[in-house]
C-alpha cells in the first residue's frame, strides 16, 4: 500500500457466537464470503457478527492486492488526521465507533449497557468482566425482517398481563404486581416507574423452582386456551415457545410481558441508550456502535448474569413500540438515481448514512466527510476511485472500505443498483 493512500479495503473479523445463524443462511457468512474468495462457508457452523473497526476482541485489518499490510488501528495511530479534526480532538485520536453485521438465529441475552459513568466505575471495580471503560450505546438497522425485545411496554399493558395471566402475577410477586396494577391506573410517572422496577426485579430475583414451576403453569394454559377455542394471544405463545426452546425453564422467558416486541422492517432502525433493556430475537441487521463491548447480561443466556447492577440501572420507564424506532432524515443529493438517508441518533459517537443507488445509475460519488468512515457494500459491484489510490479498487457484496475525512470515492457501478451503508463519527 503507498504511503498516500487515504482510501483503502479492510477486512473484517468473524464472531461465531452460537445464536448466530449457521452457513449460508447467514448474512454475516455471506457477505465475509464474498469479500474474501478464500473463506469457505461450512455449513455446520454460526456465523454471528462481522466487525469493522479497531476493537481489540476483532480487530479489522488492510488489505491491498490480496494481501494484508497490518491493523486498521495501528495505521490510524500513525495517520492521527485521518479522523478529521473534531474527530480526532474530542476522541483523543481514537476511531470512535464499531460497525457490525448481524445474523441471529437464537435470542440474545435480556441486556443493557452503561453509561459512560457507570461504565468507568464497573471497569475499575471488575475490570475481568467489564473489560473497558466505554460506554456502548447502539443502533440497529434492519436488513431483513428483525425482531427485537427493546424497553418496558407502557404501564397499562404490563398491568393487563398481571390481572390475566397467574403465573406471571406469580412469578413477580403479588404485592409487587398489586402495587403495579395500582400504579398504572394513576399519572404519576415516578410511581410508574418505581413499581416496573418492583415487579422486573422480583422477576428476576425470583427462585429457579418458582420459574420453572409457574412456566409448565403458563403452557399448560396455552394448551388450554386452545383446547378451549379461546384466543390466546394475550399470551404471546409464538415468541414463549422460541424462547423456551432456546432457553428451558429461563427466567428471562417471562419478559416478553415486560417488554415491547418489536419487527423491524428492512431499512428500520432502533436506538438503543444507555441503560435500555434489550434482546435481539431473529434477523440480520446493520449495528453500529460505541466502541465498547460492556454489556450487563440477566436472562436468556449461559453467560455472567450481573442481576443486581441490570436491576438498579435499567430505566423503567414504559414507552409504545412507536416511540422505540429511529427515523432517518433524507439528505438532498444533487446525483440523480441515488437516495441517501442519514440515521443520527442524540450521540456524538456515530451516524449512519444508508446510500440506495438506483437500477441504471451507472455513478456515484461518496461526498468528502470531516470524520473518517467506513463503508460496506450490501448489494452490487463496481469500481471505486479515489485521488490518493495508485489504483482503482473492484467492489463488491461484503466489500468494506476505510475512508478518511475529507476525501472523495467515486464509483462506477456495474450492477443493477448498489446498497451502502456508510459509519461515521456522530459530531
């Protein structure tokens, strides 16, 4: 790679967690397989995230003529400008976000992530299981149908839930499901969310036996409301019996009546906070990311469960599905055939742009940014071109690019359309 080059390929790490889909089915293993000619898919084995960034668990690396030429971070470290100037001087020289594809299969953990406090303080004090001081809010954006567990229901239909199904109303408690049922016939806000904690932490502080007792109770009832020809879809029995399956007799099976299940629609996003209790249900997504791997697990998952800090630092505050989506903004782009939107979610750490090139639109240009990016083709092939590049590099599905600010990649595109996803900082 010339010394000049301010635009160059990078290859990404693979995760295979098990939730991740397995082979070919995966988004992750195709797009990987794809970019890389010499990785072959096995069939047997999950394929759950794709990273493109400098985090040290998957760290990517640059590629030129098929060969490597070292760690993206490293070349960052030397090339200090190549974040722009705010960039670099609000994050200290460091690239400030991690990009991702993902492919779930099985759920994820119940989680939330912390605060850029809280994180600092979990690090000092457990440094082996919060590994860095970071805080990791995220975006997800949908690239099939993705179904999501993401922040508490409103209140009302907590409580709906309690008065009609036992062993729910049992597995919180009663005096914690009365105090809810109360709450949610009032407007007091802090009450709300005082008696959600109540009832989510008596949930999951309750005794393994009672869960797993109050579980065959509540598909016993499944069984019988329909034996019975009654509707019985208050009791969500589709999303209980995947995650029964994935996780048998798991507390975290119970959430589901806690928390708003939400499908995104390809192009959809969520924003998820600090402190915002989540779980990716199914589905292949675009992430992007502080860079941080803290997460604060307590349900669904064989991992470290921090039960008691997930409790104390969730906000319980109960919002509709509507109020859980990011919209984008439509930026005005001068280039006919090409539709570009721009997710920016209330953090200066990252913003997605999504660029949508139309079918017979033969050129686009990826405008100059004052923050470094990285871009990854989803769809279509072509030839990108950049003033520093000693020669033009061939693009494709699963193609991931490093772009430093303020520079310019002009594409020719030799496929009907192209689908981009671009990252960069949020300032």
């Amino acid at each position: 790679m010339g010394d000049t080059e301010r635009v160059f390929e990078i290859r990404c790490s693979v995760q295979n967690y098990a939730w991740g889909k397995h082979g070919s089915s995966s988004a992750v293993a195709q797009l990987a397989a794809s970019a890389d000619k010499n990785l072959k898919i096995d069939e047997n084995k999950p394929y759950a995230e794709l990273w493109m960034g400098t985090h040290s668990n998957g760290p990517s690396e640059i590629y030129k003529d098929g060969q490597c030429k070292g760690k993206l971070k490293d070349w960052i470290k030397q090339n200090v400008d190549c974040l722009g100037s705010q960039v670099r001087e609000y994050f200290n020289g460091r690239l400030p976000f991690l990009f991702k594809v993902l492919s779930v299969n099985n759920s994820l953990s119940i989680q939330a992530h912390p605060n850029k406090v809280h994180s600092e303080k979990l690090h000092k004090e457990r440094p082996d299981i919060y590994k860095d001081p970071n805080h990791k809010p995220e975006m997800a954006i949908a690239l099939t149908p993705f179904k999501a567990m993401c922040g508490f229901r409103p209140i009302q239909e907590v409580a709906d839930f309690l008065t009609k199904i036992e062993p729910f109303r049992t597995v919180v408690g009663s005096k914690n499901a009365i105090k809810l049922i109360t709450a949610s016939k009032t407007n007091d806000m802090p009450l709300h969310r005082e008696a959600m904690k109540y009832c989510f932490t008596g949930l999951m502080q309750q005794e393994t036996d009672v869960v797993q007792r109050e579980l065959k109770k509540l598909f016993m009832l499944v069984d019988q409301f329909n034996t019975e020809g009654k509707d019985a879809s208050i009791l969500i029995p589709e999303m209980l019996q995947k995650l029964n399956t994935e996780f048998p007799g798991d507390v975290g099976n119970f959430a589901i009546y806690f928390l708003n299940i939400i499908t995104l629609k390809p192009g959809e996003a969520i924003f998820l906070e600090a402190d915002y209790p989540h779980a990716y249900l199914s589905g292949d997504c675009m992430e992007c990311m502080a860079c941080s791997d803290n997460v604060v697990r307590a349900g669904l998952t064989p991992k470290f469960r921090d039960v008691h800090t997930l409790c104390e630092m969730l906000d319980y505050t109960g919002r509709p599905i509507s109020r859980t989506k990011l919209k984008p903004s439509k930026i005005d782009n001068s280039q006919s055939g090409i539709e570009e939107i721009y997710f920016t979610p209330p953090i200066y750490d990252f913003a997605v742009n999504v660029i949508e090139v139309s079918s017979g639109c033969t050129k686009a240009t990826l405008q100059p940014l004052d923050s470094a990016s990285i871009v990854m083709v989803q769809s279509g092939e072509g030839i990108a071109t950049n003033s520093t590049l000693s020669a033009p590099l061939g693009v494709r599905a699963g193609s991931t690019l490093f772009i430093s600010a303020n520079e310019t990649v002009n594409l020719d595109i030799h496929s009907q359309g192209m689908l981009i996803f671009r990252a960069l900082a949020g300032l």
